[in-house]
C-alpha cells in the first residue's frame, strides 16, 4: 500500500481528519509536525514522526526519506505560512 508524507497532521483540522482517512485505510503514514507534544500520541497510533519546521531542508529530507519514493505527499498546512517563510 503507498505510504503517505502528510505535512499538518498535528492538529485538529484538515491534517488530523485527513490523517484518520490513512490510518483507517492502514496506510503506513510519516508525519512532518511542529509541535512535538503532539508526536507521541501520533506514533502511538503508528505514525513515523518528523518534528520540525515544514520550511527546513534537512526535516522534509529526512521524511521523504523515510517514507520513500513512492509516497503520496499531502500538505494540509496554510499556505500563507510557506510563502511568509519563503519570503523571509
């Protein structure tokens, strides 16, 4: 089954709903979150979590490495955030 890179599965919104879909679907799921208090109760649930910034190189690598080429990539996160970043 392909493995999804979701970005934004810490919260309550999109991410988390989006998050149970995979993990209802068994799907093996990597996870790119902010804050880590919310990184143990991902990984109970079987997640591979990834705490760090979406904007940082070394964190998106090491997730994609980690969930592999195949991965369906899905970012739930504002977009206004990225290009603020971006821009900075």
């Amino acid at each position: 089954m392909t493995p999804w890179l979701l970005f934004g599965a810490g919260g309550k919104g999109v991410g988390a709903r989006t998050l149970e879909l995979a993990l209802a679907e068994q799907r093996p799921v990597v996870a790119v979150i902010r804050h880590a208090d919310a990184a143990t109760k991902l990984a109970q649930q079987g997640v591979q979590v990834f705490t760090g910034d979406a904007c940082d190189a070394s964190v998106v690598a090491a997730a994609c490495r980690a969930a592999g080429p195949d991965a369906l990539i899905i970012s739930t996160m504002a977009e206004l955030r990225i290009i603020w970043r971006t821009e900075q």
